[in-house]
C-alpha cells in the first residue's frame, strides 16, 4: 500500500527550488555525502515516523532512529521516495546522486 500511496501522490507535489534546479546533489554510491543528506531529512521532516517507496515488494515503513541506517544502502543507487507519517512532506532520491524535497498540495 505504501508504493501504491506514493505512486498516486507524487503527480501531486510541489517541489521546492534549492537553486536553479529543485534537484540536489548528493553523490553516487561510493561517495554519497550522508551528512548532507541527513541534514536535509532532519531539517524537512519533523515527525518520527516514515514511509519509504522504493517498489511494490520493497517499500517500508520506518522510525526516525533506524531511518538512516535503512536508506544508507539505497541513497545512490536506487531511485525512492521518503515519505512523512501524513503522506504531505517528501524527499525523492534518484539513483544517479541527487534528491528534491517537496510537499503535497492538496
């Protein structure tokens, strides 16, 4: 259900312009900057509860105090979604190394 949540969602959300480009660079795997990464979790989010899309047989629902040790291995790698407890505030990672943060207008 989560997947499926995402998925209908994500044509819904408001993608907030870091710079010139809403995207922002992380690194690939191997050199993925997680302190900015996390940062940036910390600093969108402010609930303790997650979900995670990544695909129909993968997705999760996650804490905040195993959140980064559960995304660490995707971050990179995998294009995925981080989703709030609300399903209004996300961050999308792509798997070439960068991430845009947006919310859900409803």
């Amino acid at each position: 259900m989560i997947y499926k949540a995402s998925e209908h969602l994500k044509y819904q959300i408001e993608w907030t312009k870091a710079t010139d480009s809403e995207w922002i660079y992380c690194g690939s795997i191997g050199e993925v900057k997680f302190e900015v990464v996390f940062e940036h979790i910390r600093m969108h989010f402010t609930g303790s509860n997650f979900y995670i899309s990544i695909n129909r047989n993968e997705s999760f629902q996650s804490h905040s105090e195993e959140l980064f040790t559960r995304i660490k291995d995707f971050v990179g790698l995998k294009d995925f979604f981080i989703w709030d407890s609300a399903f209004k505030k996300v961050i999308e990672f792509n798997h070439i190394g960068v991430f845009r943060k947006g919310v859900v207008l409803t």
